[in-house]
C-alpha cells in the first residue's frame, strides 16, 4: 500500500476503466481551481472584503465541488469500495465541510481555517502530473506554477506575521525568498513567519532549480527535436534501403532458378 492510499488522497488509479480515468484527468484541473480558491476566499473573509452571504455561497460551491467529483468516480470506477478507501480524505471533507454543519458550532472559526489544509491534499494528489509534466521541460507550466506559489505565499504570510502589512509586500517577500536573492527589505517577525519562510527557501531551492533545467531545455529544445527528426527520417530511410536489397536480392534468386 502506497503512502497516497493511507493519507486518502489516491485519487483514479491507472487500471480502473477507462471513462473513470478520463472523468478523474477531466476534473483535475477544475478542482486544482477550487483549491487555489480556498486561501483566496480565506484572505478576503479575514479582510472583510466579502460579506458572510458571499462567504457561505462559496462554502456551498467548494463543498458541492467536492461532492459532485466523489459521486461521479465512484459510479465509474470497478470497484467502488476500494475508490472509496483509498480516497476516504474525500468523505471526511464531504461531510466534515458541510457548510450547513458550521452554523450549530462554536468552532466554526477554527474549522473556516482548516480548510486551507485542503490545498495541501489537492496537490498533492496532483503532484504525480505536475511532476509528469515537468519532466517534459515545459517551461510555462514551471512558470504558472511559482507564480501560484508566489501569490499563495504572499497571502497567507501576510495574515501569519502582522510585520507584513499588505499581500502586495507578502508576494515581493515570498519571490525574493523563492529565490533565494533576501533582499532584506521584507522580513517576518515572528516565528511562525519565519517558520513558513524556512519552508519556502527548502521549496524555493527546488523550483529555482527547476526552472532553471526548464529554461536551457527551452532554448535547446529545438536543436534537440531537429536531431531526433533527423535520426528518424535517417532511420526510416535504412529500412527503405533494406527493404529494397531485400526485394533484389529475391528477384535475383528467382532468375536464378529460371536459368538453372
């Protein structure tokens, strides 16, 4: 059993039927949205920018976000029970984050919060096609992906260290830590701020690096697939000769026995 079957967060796996592994690719994407909308809504209650009607609608969407992608790939899948075990972090989600449950607890502060660790358990299930595609060299997916790290990391460093005012100031600090650079102009104050900061460098390290492979990919990419266009049509051409050599030497062999 892998480490994603035991945290619930298997997601379709690679021998279920083929509509289920469309329907798992299909929401991907979608629900990597959903999770990227949560530390959003979350900055916008703390600030007050929306109101707690616009607040409980987007609770309805996120919830009904995660309900619809559970109903649909459990009736597709072969074995239901099995889906359902190894993605258990779905039901705990689905009925934990009943929006309707929130308003009959006095906890409803604290599990508003939790939800950022949904974030977490989406991409990490996304983790194996992120990785998918960045071993592919594409560069604009290493780009979209520091960019929704640097805007992530700007909003909740600054909701996590008052020292940082705006999220504007938050999203300077986090590139400037990504990258390693420190300018020094932005810093956290207290430990959980520099807490996220220690973290961010670790991940910072990492993306740079990545993108830094990614970029002289991008710029000998080309020279790359003219090589490998040309070891193919080169390829393809020897069969052609041999297959020519073949089809003399049998007319040969033929004429041959005619005058024998």
């Amino acid at each position: 059993m892998r480490i994603v079957h035991l945290l619930g967060i298997a997601g379709g796996e690679s021998h279920e039927h083929p509509s289920a592994r469309l329907w798992a690719k299909r929401l991907e994407w979608p629900m990597l949205l959903v999770a990227l909308w949560i530390p959003i809504q979350w900055y916008l209650e703390e600030t007050q920018a929306i109101g707690p009607m616009q607040a409980l609608i987007a609770d309805w969407l996120i919830w009904l976000a995660f309900l619809v992608e559970t109903t649909l790939l459990s009736t597709l899948v072969m074995n239901k029970r099995e889906y359902l075990l190894r993605n258990w972090m779905n039901l705990v989600i689905i009925i934990g984050g009943l929006p309707i449950i929130w308003q009959y607890t006095p906890l409803v502060g604290l599990m508003r919060s939790m939800r950022l660790v949904l974030v977490v358990v989406l991409l990490a299930r996304l983790s194996r096609n992120v990785r998918k595609l960045l071993s592919r060299h594409q560069l604009g997916t290493t780009l979209g992906i520091a960019f929704v790290t640097m805007l992530l990391s700007g909003i909740i460093i600054s909701r996590i260290d008052p020292s940082i005012g705006t999220v504007w100031d938050g999203m300077w600090w986090a590139w400037v830590t990504m990258a390693t650079v420190g300018y020094g102009d932005v810093v956290p104050h207290n430990a959980a701020g520099r807490l996220f900061g220690s973290l961010l460098i670790l991940f910072g390290v990492v993306l740079i690096s990545i993108l830094t492979a990614n970029l002289a990919a991008f710029f000998i990419g080309g020279d790359v697939e003219k090589m490998e266009h040309e070891e193919e049509e080169a390829e393809r051409q020897l069969k052609d000769i041999a297959a020519r050599l073949d089809r003399i030497e049998r007319l040969l062999e033929q004429r041959n026995k005619q005058d024998d």
